[in-house]
C-alpha cells in the first residue's frame, strides 16, 4: 500500500494562522526562496506524527508559491509503516492530515487535501515469511543474479550486512530489506529515515515474542512523475497523480508486484527447485528439440555458475580481466535462454510464499497497546 507521499498545493489553496505556522528560511536566491516549518517540540512531546511541509517561491520562469506537505500515511494513523492501510482507511487518513495541519498553523479542505497533485510517493508491502526462511537468506538468493540488467534501474548495492538490497537510478528506486531489523538501527543506518519514537520500540515488543517474526519489506519510491506514469500506463492504469487516485491498495501491489515478477521471470536459475545436471539437461535437450549437445552443455556450465556462492556477480570478477563487455553481455543473453528452457520447473516455497502475498492484499496489522491508542485520541 501507500506509505510516503508528497502533496504540492498552489499556496493560494491555503489558508494560515500567523500564530503557529512559524515558517524558518532555509534558503534564499533572486530568483528562488525556500522556507520550512518542521514540528516544534510542544508538538512532538504529544506523541503524534506530524508532516514536514516546505514553502516555495519560484520567480523564474514563472512567479508561483507552492506548500509541499511530506508525510508517511500509515505513520498518521498507527506511529509506524509496520502496519499497513487499507482502501477504507482514506477518509480517516485525510481527516487526521488535515487536523495536524491546522495544528501546525495551515488551514486546508478536505476537498484539497483529496485531489492534491503529488510529487513523491512511495509503495511498499510487508510480508510475514513462514516455515523459517528468513530476510536475510532471501536477500542472499537475490544477492546471486545480475538485478540491474533485470530491472530499469542502474545502480545496485547489499547494504547492512546483506539485510538490504537498493536498486536505483535518479528516477526511482526500489529496495528489499529487513523491516525487523530496520527498527533497531541509528537513523544513519536505517532504510526509514524518519521512525517515530513508538516505532523504534517495536524491534523489542518482537524481540520478547516466542516466535521472532521475519517481516520482508518491498519498497518502490518514485521521485519522478514522468516514471511513475510511464509505469502505471504500462499496467494499465491511466490516473491523475492526485493523492486520492494514488491511495489504492491494488495499484500499489501491481505495481510493486511488477518489479518482483522481473527478477523472477528472468531468473529462474536461481528461483526454481533445486534439480540434478543431468535432469536439468534433460530438460533443456526436451524444450528446444533443435540444440546442439555442446550449447546445451555449455548452458548447463553457466547455469551452475550463476548459482555458485555470489553467482553472476563473482563469476564477472573472475572472468573480467579476459571478457571484453560485449562477451559478458552475451553470456547474460545465453543464461535468459537457459532461464526460459527450464523456466516450466516448480519454483522454491518462498518465492511461492512472496508470489502469494502479491495476488491478493492482506494488509499487515500488529496490536497496539493503550497508551498508543490513547495518543491516537482513538
């Protein structure tokens, strides 16, 4: 579902209370102003969620002021990004927006809040792994394929010991990672940036649990419209990137979804059930009647290779210094053949699992205790 989103609202749309609204200059040209009003210490000493809101002035290439509100949707609501929204949740969560605003000094109507033009918006899901798979194994198994060459992104790291994978470009980025053990970790260090004090003290509420639970995080962020509504065309959906168009819980899991099924389709070498050479050679000779012997023992060489320890990645390390670019990118073509010739054989439970969690939306819940829901004013 939705998690963070930023709203840009012509600042004529809005009204303001002189008395709170307490705008700080950030930064000042001819041609540009920039001024921010970041929650006060009275506000956070309430234990609610605040957004961040930043006021522009453009002079150049034409004059308009414009209020950017930045704020975690679900965090509005439950404190944290754990627990996931649901579709019905839309009303609540532009009532409360609204409220926050007013207590920051910025009056808006709900009208305005609904339909406001958006510049940022992040999806992502949570998924509760079953029958012992943990995040950092999964992560591992991704670790093993090229997942640049899989994706439209062109940048790719494993960050914090293996518990996340960023894969980016200046558009838009998408990223794997440990939500778990993402709560526990400094604000330098941690994926979420912006944890509230209530969010920081779930890592322990899990860590007391019987059954430590392994929570894998999808996270898509767009910075780019143009990218975003290139993605949802090609899905299929032609919306207005207005915040009530984009709180939409299959939009968001078709989205993601998207992305997933890419490192899936393209790598089965690494996602299907563990089969012997000879089956695995059987099954090539069977789907393509007209390989020659020697492809087909070749292909068989690359796809153990591309399972071997860190996969496709070390096996470029080692053949580097002898493999003209142009030849890698013909091995990387041989091994999408291989995918496809054996791509008929079942694929590994938790791919099944994460397969599963993406055809239909069950939003993640945790219980709150009273004290929380008490600040909720719930």
């Amino acid at each position: 579902m939705i998690d963070t989103i930023i709203l840009l609202i012509p600042k004529e749309e809005l009204s303001y209370n002189p008395e709170l609204i307490k705008w700080e200059l950030h930064s000042k040209t001819k041609q540009y102003e920039k001024v921010v009003r970041n929650p006060s210490k009275e506000e956070k000493s309430t234990n609610k969620y605040f957004p961040k809101i930043t006021g522009y002035t453009r002079k150049y290439p034409s004059f308009s002021k414009k209020v950017r509100i930045e704020f975690s949707a679900p965090k509005l609501l439950y404190l944290n990004n754990l627990e996931e929204l649901e579709d019905k949740d839309f009303p609540l969560v532009i009532k409360t927006l609204q409220e926050r605003l007013q207590i920051m000094g910025i009056n808006a109507s709900l009208s305005i809040l609904e339909n406001a033009s958006i510049s940022s918006v992040h999806f992502s899901k949570n998924i509760l792994l079953k029958d012992n798979y943990t995040v950092n194994y999964i992560i591992s198994e991704i670790n093993k394929i090229n997942v640049c060459q899989s994706l439209d992104l062109s940048r790719a790291r494993f960050i914090n010991n293996g518990q996340s994978l960023y894969i980016h470009s200046d558009s838009h980025q998408f990223t794997i990672y440990d939500k778990i053990a993402d709560l526990n970790k400094n604000k330098k260090r941690a994926i979420d940036k912006d944890q509230t004090n209530y969010q920081k003290t779930l890592f322990k509420e899990f860590q007391q649990r019987k059954e430590f639970q392994e929570i894998i995080r999808f996270e898509l962020r767009f910075n780019n419209k143009k990218k975003l509504t290139k993605v949802l065309n090609d899905l299929g959906y032609k919306k207005e990137l207005t915040f009530k168009n984009m709180f939409d819980s299959k939009m968001s899991i078709d989205i993601i979804n998207s992305y997933w099924k890419q490192i899936v389709n393209n790598n089965y070498n690494i996602f299907s059930l563990e089969t012997t050479l000879n089956e695995t050679l059987q099954t090539i000779l069977f789907n393509n009647s007209n390989i020659k012997p020697k492809q087909a023992v070749y292909l068989i060489g690359l796809l153990a290779l591309s399972k071997d320890e860190n996969g496709m990645r070390e096996l470029r390390t080692i053949l580097s210094k002898k493999l003209s670019p142009r030849r890698w990118y013909q091995y990387n073509k041989d091994l999408q053949e291989v995918n496809k010739l054996i791509s008929k054989n079942n694929l590994k439970n938790w791919v099944i699992q994460i397969n599963k969690s993406f055809e239909k939306y069950e939003p993640y819940k945790i219980k709150h205790k009273n004290h929380i829901l008490d600040a909720l004013d719930m």
